[in-house]
C-alpha cells in the first residue's frame, strides 16, 4: 500500500473508535514506515480519545499543536518588531523582556524563551487554553509602547514551529506590507 494509503487507513481506522480499531493502529505503530511515523502516533491518540469518551461518557477533546504544550496550556512562538526601520536598541529588548514577563504573569502564560535580535524579538510563550493568543502579545505590545512607542503594532504568531533565520526573513517584510 502507498503513503497516502496507509495515511487514509490510519484516519479512517482512527475515526472508527472500537477497541479493534485501535488494536490494528497500535500493531502498525510498532513497525510503521518512517514517513507515516507521525501519522500512526497521531491515528493511535484518536482512537484512544474516542474509546475513553465512549467508555467514560465523557467528551475528551483533543487539540494538536505542532509546538506542543504543558498541561492547559499551548506553546506559541511570537515575533515583535520594532515600529521603524532602526533596529531594537539594548533598553528596548530590555523593556520587551520585562513587559511580556509581567503580562504572562498577569494571565497565568509561562515566557518560556526570548529571543532579541536587531530586526525581531522572538518569544516562545506557553498561553493557557481559556486566553486569547492576541490579548496577550496585544497586551505586551501596548504595555512596550507606552514607554517609547518603538514596537511595531503588528506582529506573528504560530503554533506549528519556529521559524528559521530566512523564513523569519519573509514573515518580517510580509507584517511590514
């Protein structure tokens, strides 16, 4: 069977939800091929869901985040950009550092990383479930110019990876257009 075969087999055996269902994509997630490995964890997780929701009447949501997570929270990673052309000063990425840590306290978020470079500040931030991804980089932006108005009001976000260097490149003069 082709790649995208066993993928389908794996979702459709997934969205079954029987106790042999699930026993067919554990025997596959022995020994899968490399290129459906994310698949068959993925398809295995699903049918466990659906059991356990079935078995317990209770509904077990499941959320997928390419960065993961902890607990009730998912990992997002931000760019912030400075407001002109200039690059971020030493105080700036200082007041940045500082702001998103107060913010992230102030909605129960955890600032895993920051990343100060001279074109971006990247942070990688885990944001609890019930807070809106925006009202806490919104909220760290306003907090960064009320104290010189030096970041950029439109910024990045995601929950599937981190950008690289070039990619990061791209996304900067896409938010600037």
């Amino acid at each position: 069977m082709e790649i995208d075969g066993k993928k389908k087999a794996l979702t459709l055996l997934a969205h079954i939800g029987t106790i042999t269902a699930y026993r067919q994509i554990e025997r596959y997630y022995r020994n899968p091929d490399e290129e459906v490995r994310k698949w068959a964890v993925l398809a295995l997780q699903e049918c466990r869901m659906l059991l356990e929701s079935m078995l317990t009447d209770e509904n077990m949501g499941f959320i997928i985040s390419g960065l993961g997570g902890l607990k009730d929270k998912l990992r997002f990673y931000f760019l912030m950009l400075p407001a002109s052309d200039k690059p971020f000063t030493t105080p700036q990425k200082k007041i940045i550092k500082e702001e998103v840590n107060l913010v992230a306290k102030d909605l129960n978020c955890i600032v895993e990383t920051v990343d100060p470079a001279d074109k971006f500040v990247g942070l990688t931030v885990l944001v609890p479930m019930d807070v809106a991804v925006g009202t806490f980089i919104e909220t760290g932006i306003k907090k960064c110019n009320v104290l010189g108005d030096f970041v950029f009001e439109h910024y990045y976000v995601t929950n599937t990876d981190i950008p690289d260097l070039k990619e990061i490149e791209d996304i900067i003069k896409i938010v600037r257009e």
